[in-house]
C-alpha cells in the first residue's frame, strides 16, 4: 500500500512524514515517541501509519501485461 496524501477520517497531510517516519522506526526508535514527535495525536492517523505495509517492492517485481 502507498501512503495516501491526507488521512482518511479527519483528513490531516500525512503523506510528508512518511518517510521521516519509516526512517527513524528502522533505526530503532519507538514508533509511540516518533508519531508523537512528528504532531500526529489522532488515533485515526496513527492507525494509518502502523497498519502500513510497504510493498512497492514486490509488485515492482512483477512485469505488467
């Protein structure tokens, strides 16, 4: 899944913290103090973040018909 631009419910940018955002969990950051430094407070932000798989790299493996 992609990060979509706005959140869904409340409809908050979110799509600029994603990268900061994988970056720092992938260092070895806790994901709670991350979002709560990057302002996002809404649980339905949250949940958009922590339910986020990146799998751009298994379709781009996959060749288009």
């Amino acid at each position: 899944m992609i990060i979509p631009v706005r959140c869904f419910s409340c409809g908050k940018p979110v799509a600029q913290l994603w990268e900061t955002f994988s970056k720092r969990v992938k260092a070895g950051e806790a994901p709670k103090k991350v979002m709560d430094e990057l302002g996002l407070k809404r649980f339905c932000c949250r949940a958009l973040f922590m339910g986020n798989i990146d799998l751009m790299h298994t379709v781009a493996r996959f060749k288009k018909a």
